[in-house]
C-alpha cells in the first residue's frame, strides 16, 4: 500500500512540476527558523483542489474522514499544495514546511506509516506530527524566539 502511495506522491508532484514556486522567495521571512537551503529545495503550487489519494484501502483503513476532509494545505515530501485562498497565509507556508522537513527526516515510507498510523490511532487533530507543525507555526505567528525548525524536528522525531 505504502509503494501505491509513494508512486501516487510521485506522479502528483511530476503532473505539477512546471507550476511548483521555490519557497526560497520566503527566505527573509523565515530566518532563522529555516535554513535558505532548505526552502531552495522546498516548493508549493497553488491548486484550486487540494490532490489528495482516495485509494478503497485507506477508507477500509478507517482514513475516509481525513481522504475527505477540507484541507486548505497538503505536503507531499518536498512539495505542498495550498488553495489560493490561504497562498498568502505565511503561517500555512510555515505549517507546511515544518510537514517537509518531516518527510525529509523520516523519508517517505517511515513518515507515511506514522502518519497513518497517528490519524487512525488519535485523530487528525491529535496526531503528534500535526500537532508539532501547529505549535511550531504558533510559534512563529507570536513572534516567539526563533527555533531552528530543522533541528527541533530531527531531536523531536
């Protein structure tokens, strides 16, 4: 199931290759919070419906609730998809990113299984990688100390 997900991620973020923004352009924003590496090799496209996997396994999973839930943001490694109306919202940039560096530290298999794993178990509101990318992006609305998100995310995981 993981490989059909992996090569769903794959195909969906080859199809909008041409329309990905480099979150470089974020790069004054998130000082501090985020290495300009980092964001060079991060991206989003603004969609005007969130692509999301709706394969019969994950709603016979019990996942029907999150396949259907009204997402304003997805991430798929190192891409995330965004509605237009929050791709000026740069908490939601934030948010998003912090799901990227997620991916990039558990790779693909590891943060799909425990993602899963977290909506079926506790919810989507509940799940500890949401729940980490909530308080991070809290974090940075307040205009709190900067966090090295990168760093925070590979002691925390």
């Amino acid at each position: 199931m993981l490989e059909q997900i992996e090569q769903w991620i794959d195909a969906t973020n080859i199809k909008y290759k041409t329309q990905r923004i480099s979150c470089e352009k974020f790069a004054s924003e998130f000082a501090g919070f985020y290495p300009v590496e980092f964001l060079k090799n991060a991206f989003y496209v603004v969609v005007d419906k969130i692509p999301k996997p709706d394969f019969p396994i994950l709603r016979e999973m019990g996942l029907g609730d999150f396949v259907d839930m009204d997402a304003a943001g997805i991430t798929y490694k190192n891409t995330y998809y965004l509605l237009p109306e929050v791709a000026k919202d740069l908490r939601v940039h934030f948010h998003e990113l912090v799901h990227v560096a997620q991916w990039l530290k558990l790779g693909p298999d590891a943060f799909m299984m425990r993602y899963i794993s977290e909506i079926q178990h506790v919810g989507y509101n509940d799940a500890p990688l949401e729940k980490m990318a909530y308080a991070l992006d809290t974090q940075f609305a307040s205009k709190g100390n900067k966090i090295d998100v990168l760093r925070h995310v590979a002691q925390t995981l």
